[in-house]
C-alpha cells in the first residue's frame, strides 16, 4: 500500500498541468464553451441587475427619509386641527421634562409676506430653530441653513417664483423682507415682523414642495404667541417608542420617522427578494445548461479518460480535470454576468440621469451594487460550477481503462 500511494503521488498532476489540460476546452470546444459561459451569465447578470435594482431603489428611499443620524430617533407633535389647541413656550418646557426626551425644536407657522427689491408674494413662514434641519432632516439642496451666529433664510423653489427669483448660486446672498401674521390664543392675528432683512443662506429644490420660507426665530421682533408643532428628539432608538406614547397620551399626534423607515425596509426587503426569485430561476437554468455540458463532455471523452488512465494518471487527477474545467467555466460565466448586469444597470443610469438633468432634477442611481454582492456572485457562479461537474468527474474517475476503451 505505502508503495501505491508513492506511485500515485508522483504521477499526479501538478497545479499548472491542470489548469493547462482544463483550459484546452476553450481551444478543443469554442463554440459549446463559449455558449456555456455565456448562459450562465445571462443568468448571473440577471440576479446582479435585478438585486442591483432592489439595493437602488432602497438606498434612494432611505436617503430620501434619513438625511441626519438625529432624525431617525426625531418625531413631529401636533396637536389634531380639530381640537383647536395651540402650543405656548410653557407648553413646551414642560413637554422637554419628559423622561427620555432630550431636545426639542419648536414650529410656528404662518402666512406671510416676502419681497424682494419691487417683487412682493404671499407665502407661508416657518419660524424655526436651527437645529430643526438636524432633527427633520430637511436641508437645503442649494446652499446652506442658518445658524445662530449666522442668520438668514431658506427658501422654496415655489417660494422663489413667487418673487420672480431664480433657484441659482447667483441668488444666494440676497435680501428678503418678511412681514409674518401668528395667531393669538383667542384666533385673533398678529403682525410680526421680520427685525431686519435677511439673506438667502440655501433654497429647498424640491418642485412638490409648496412655497415655503424657513426662518430663523432669533430674527424677530417679537416671539410668536403660538407654535403648530414641534420636533423631539428622544434619547436613542430604544426610547422612541415610549416617547411616542407618552406625547399620544397628552393628546398630540406623533409622527416617527423610525416607523416609516422601518416598514420601507421590510417592503423593499420583500421586493428586493421578489427580484432576486426572478433572477435566481435564471441563474438556476444556466446551471442546467451547464450541467448538461459537462455530462456531454464526458461522455465524449471516455477513450480520452482510458488513455490517461492507462498512462498512470490516477482518479483524482480525473475528477479534478472535470472539476476544474467545470469551477473555470462557472467562474468565467460569474465574471462576464457581473460586468452584464453592472453594465445594464450602469446604461439605465446613465439614461436616467441624462433625463433627470434635462427635466431639471437632480441626478440619481437606480441601481447599485454593493461590493460584498460581487464577491458573493464570484463565489456563487464558483459554486454552481463545481457542482455542475460534481456528478461528470466523479463518473470519469469511477471508470477503468477497459471500460473507458469498451464505451469508445
């Protein structure tokens, strides 16, 4: 026996001699080859476009809804217009004394009147603190917000039509005046108005967005009598949910950010597996079609399995034969998917954003393709090719010469 297994170590293949016999299929079979690997990657590129498509689509909701780290543990408290209630400066310290709640920023709005140079509009103004842009996640998409050491306003786009303003950097530094008119408690209204002209710091891009003028609550000349809402900011993700119920149990309405984004996951989770079900039934008939490959091959080449046999070649250097040709093949096809299905998705981009700058909009990518998928997909099409050849190679090894030559 040790003296078998000396024999059979000397004349096993090396490394290089495998990879060199197992490469001649590209040279021997061009054509099946060729027709192989491309299978497999039309069904590869198929997982990689449509899983690129679901990690888009939530990396755009998701940016969309979480802008700052802050507002994902940030609600908005209002009380229902029904109830006719306002909030007062009172209301809102006591509100800050609630356990587990550590920040609050304060909302009045109202209407308003905005000019610029000889250019008047009426608009609605919200009178804000400026650490509502951390706690909302609503900053601008030009420019910059306001801060405490440097007033001044952020403005709509349907805000800056209204004065006939264009949304430009040209425009960031202009003045504004605004002449704003809160309610009192008792539903009657009062003027207050700006102390003196403001800048634009930033303007909000957004078309579907109503006009709007963010401003800073240090800039006037009086404080407002009432606020419509306020944003809180609980201690972490944890306490959220108790500081939900604690402002419902005082009659506000909460909305929580946290909650939206939660069940956006679990819907574009279910989507993205959705896609990824297409996209595996391709990759599972590529598979096939790599199976049947692999066992024609074999059957091709017993007289060729016979001579090597014959020649001293031992059953592993068999079955490693077929299972390297089968692991190249599936790599090959893994790689040519990959830059199929990124070079899919990167055209549509392209497309896209093209369109998106023509209309006005800002550019976006729809599909992406995380680094840790790519290795994944190199890993998987590896996988399937193995198992492809698994069934061939171990039946090229299990024959003897005789039998090899007998099947000829």
């Amino acid at each position: 026996m040790p003296q078998e297994t000396e024999f059979s170590n000397i004349h096993s293949l090396s490394y290089i001699d495998l990879i060199r016999l197992s490469t001649r299929v590209f040279t021997i079979k061009p054509v099946r080859t060729f027709l192989t690997i491309l299978g497999t990657s039309i069904g590869i590129g198929t997982v990689v476009f449509f899983i690129s498509l679901g990690y888009g689509l939530q990396y755009i909701l998701l940016g969309k809804l979480v802008t700052t780290q802050d507002s994902l543990i940030s609600m908005e408290a209002a009380y229902p217009q029904e109830v006719n209630l306002f909030l007062t400066s009172t209301d809102l310290d006591n509100i800050l004394k609630l356990q587990d709640l550590i920040e609050i920023s304060p909302i009045a709005e109202s209407p308003a009147e905005i000019q610029i140079t000889d250019s008047p509009g009426l608009i609605t103004s919200r009178l804000i603190e400026p650490n509502y842009f951390r706690l909302s996640g609503q900053t601008p998409d030009l420019g910059k917000e306001f801060t405490d050491a440097e007033p001044g306003v952020v403005l709509s786009a349907q805000g800056a039509k209204l004065i006939n303003l264009p949304v430009t950097i040209e425009s960031l530094g202009k003045l504004v005046s605004i002449k704003a008119y809160y309610q009192n408690p008792d539903g009657t209204a009062k003027e207050v108005k700006i102390v003196k002209p403001l800048p634009i710091l930033g303007f909000i891009t957004n078309e579907n967005e109503s006009p709007l003028v963010l401003v800073p609550a240090n800039s006037l000349s009086s404080p407002p009598p009432t606020y419509k809402s306020f944003l809180a900011k609980a201690k972490d993700a944890d306490s959220v949910g108790r500081v939900k119920d604690l402002l419902t149990e005082k009659g506000f309405l909460v909305s929580v950010k946290l909650d939206l984004v939660n069940q956006s996951q679990k819907i574009l989770k279910i989507f993205t597996i959705v896609l990824g079900v297409f996209g595996v039934t391709a990759l599972a008939v590529s598979a096939v079609g790599m199976f049947n490959t692999m066992i024609v091959s074999f059957m091709e080449r017993t007289y060729e399995v016979g001579v090597m046999k014959s020649i001293g070649a031992t059953d592993r250097d068999i079955r490693n034969l077929f299972l390297m040709e089968s692991l190249i093949m599936g790599t090959a096809g893994g790689a040519v998917g990959i830059v199929l299905g990124m070079g899919a998705g990167a055209i549509v981009n392209f497309v896209l954003n093209v369109l998106a700058k023509r209309f006005g909009s800002e550019p976006f990518d729809l599909f992406i393709t995380p680094f840790w998928f790519v290795l994944l997909i190199i890993l998987t099409s590896a996988f399937i090719g193995v198992i492809s050849g698994f069934l061939p190679s171990r039946r090229a090894s299990s024959l003897s010469p005789k039998e090899a030559f007998l099947r000829r």
